[in-house]
C-alpha cells in the first residue's frame, strides 16, 4: 500500500517524523526515483510510430504495476504483443483473467496514442490461438486524433480518500458508455462493506499477502532497480524505515503496529467512496478479458477529462478458494445471470497523485 505524508503522520506522530526527517538532512530530499519515473518523460520521444505508440502504452494500468508486456517487432509497421509469463499473480490471479485486463489496457493505450501520429491500429487477437502471442498490430495511416489522446500523460489510478461530492448526473451518463456506474446511497454502501471484506480476505490469506510483499519496492534504490511491483518511496516513506517502523517483514506480519495503521488507513480510504463503477462481460473468454481493459482504459481516460478519480478495487473478483464467497456475493450484486464481473472501481473526487514506475520500452522489445 502507498502511505502519503498524511497518513506517515497517523502512523508516527509528527514529532518523530520531524525528528527523523531533520537527521536525515538532505538524503530525503533527493528520494525521487526518476530513473523509474523517466519513461513518464520519454513516452512520444521516438520517431517509429510503433515505437511512439508503445512508449505511450507501457504507461498503461495493470494488476501489481507488474507490465507483463513483451513486444517482437515485425517489419516497418508491425508488432506482436507477448505476454511475459513471469511477471504472472499465482496466487491473487490464478487463472491469469486481471493480467490479461493488463494487456487488453495496453492495446487500448497504444491504439489512442497512435493516433497522435496520424496511424490507426489494426488489432488481431491470439493470431495463433490463445497459447500464442496476445495480438498482432499492424499501423496504418488514419484519420484524426483520438479524443481522448490529450489524457494519455495525465492519467493515474488514485489510491486516495475521495470526497465527499456526488458524481453529477452529466458525468454518470458520460461513463456509461463503459460501464455501469452506481450512485444509490443504499447500493453504494453494499458494495463499500464488499470491498472492505474482500480486501481483509487478501490481507488476511498468507500467501496472497506474501504475493504482494514479495513485489513491495522500499526506497529510492530498490524503486529504481526495479520499476514494477508496489512503489514504497519518496521523503516520509524512507523516514519510516531509516526508523526502522516500515520493512518487508513487518508488512508480512499482521499483529504488527505498522500492519495494523495501514488497515485503518486502507479501511478509511475504501469508506470515502461515493460513487462505483462496474465492466461486465457476456462470458469469460480471453478476449472478453483483453476488450474489458480496453474498455477500462477508455474508462480511466475519460474520468481523467472529466476531473474525476478511478481507483479498482477488484479483490472480491479475485477467483483464489477463499475469496469465493465474495467473488459469488460481487456477482449477485453486479451482474446479470451467466455475465463476469471483470471491473469494479471506487469513483468519485480525489487528490492529484504521482505516477507509477514504469521500465523502459527498450527492456519491453525481446528483439531490438
């Protein structure tokens, strides 16, 4: 979980975070990792249309920032998406469904961002069957910038508190276009209570908690070493493990204070929430999957130019044995008879949030 300063203060108290602070002088004044940060700053530098759009694309949201994204180029126009198999969620995303989400976020991103160079995306799926690289993409020239290009930089998922501020009915209808959005008081707070317990199952079962641990980056150095997996970093983060309050086993052990502060900062996070919004699909297929995070990118890209915040909180549609009574419970509540919930996301007013580390495309292109 990414603690900001104000919720570093819930944990220590101002007086040993200033006290930690001020020892460390400048070290945690320089705890930016702009190495991780860079292809934030890099994305539309290439001259290749297929280069600048997938510059644009690994920027694109994915379960555990995990990028799972491996790209072959092919000729002067043409690309093949790979999954990268060890970047895989064993234990939170067994049979795969939220990686491919991923990938389906990245195609949808690469597709917008190429329309900045004037080339329209032709996308085959599994070309060679589901075993088989995600999707073939050919460029060709097009016609006119995607609307929603302009929102590609500004774009975040925002694990924050929102206000407490309807959606307005304008907006509602703008979404819903990509999904359904829910507003109902009485509604709103079932799914609240849902994602809570869902949440607490995952925190609660060893080795989905392990899963996420085991891809927590601590500081500046391990950030930047490794620009994927769940960022700890910046000034008051590395106050608290010069403290010695936030390590990797302290996370890892629930009776722990530091666990403990971070479940009533996520418990409060989840409760200021007023609105939600929710992709199903018709059936459960790998394509269904790779269009839900098409659709869901679109999704994050149009709350970005409404001003609004989109955070998922896809726990109870985690398919590992002991979150099935909420998995069972979010498709009662969600979905029709025989459709998947593929999305479900907290939505509503939040605060601006920095962006997620990213590698660089080059370490994405098996063969450049």
């Amino acid at each position: 979980m990414t603690l900001t300063r104000r919720k570093t203060l819930a944990i220590l108290g101002g007086g040993a975070v200033v006290a930690a602070t001020a020892s460390a002088g400048t070290f945690l004044a320089t705890r930016t990792p702009e190495k991780a940060l860079a292809p934030w700053d890099t994305a539309g530098t290439y001259e290749d249309p297929r280069l600048f759009a997938l510059s644009h694309a690994l920027l694109a949201p994915n379960p555990h920032n995990r990028q799972p994204w491996l790209l072959e180029l092919s000729g002067n126009d043409d690309f093949l998406l790979h999954r990268d198999e060890t970047r895989d969620l064993p234990h939170t995303d067994p049979f795969h469904r939220q990686i491919f989400i991923g990938l389906g976020c990245f195609l949808e991103l690469m597709s917008v961002a190429a329309t900045l160079k004037n080339r329209a995306a032709d996308i085959v799926p599994f070309p060679e069957g589901e075993h088989g690289p995600v999707a073939r993409v050919s460029l060709r020239s097009g016609s006119g910038v995607d609307p929603l290009a302009n929102q590609i930089l500004a774009r975040r998922t925002c694990k924050e508190p929102f206000q407490d501020r309807a959606v307005p009915a304008s907006m509602v209808a703008a979404l819903e276009a990509f999904g359904a959005v829910i507003t109902d008081t009485a509604q709103v707070a079932q799914i609240r209570d849902l994602t809570w317990n869902a949440w607490l199952t995952e925190m609660q079962t060893h080795r989905t908690l392990k899963e996420s641990v085991d891809l927590m980056r601590f500081g500046k150095s391990e950030i930047n070493a490794n620009p994927d997996g769940i960022d700890l970093g910046g000034p008051f983060l590395e106050t608290l493990m010069l403290a010695g309050v936030l390590n990797r086993k302290d996370q890892l052990d629930p009776a722990s204070t530091g666990f403990q502060e971070g479940v009533k900062i996520y418990r409060e996070m989840l409760a200021a929430t007023p609105a939600y919004v929710v992709l199903t699909t018709r059936s459960n297929a790998r394509r269904d999957q790779i269009d839900a995070g098409r659709r869901w990118l679109r999704l994050n890209l149009e709350t970005t130019r409404l001003g609004l915040a989109l955070h998922p909180v896809s726990q109870a549609l985690q398919e590992f044995e002991e979150m099935q009574p909420h998995y069972r419970e979010a498709h009662e509540l969600l979905a029709k008879p025989g459709e998947t919930v593929q999305m479900l996301g907290r939505l509503g007013y939040g605060p601006t949030t920095p962006p997620s580390p990213r590698w660089p495309l080059e370490t994405r292109i098996m063969n450049g």
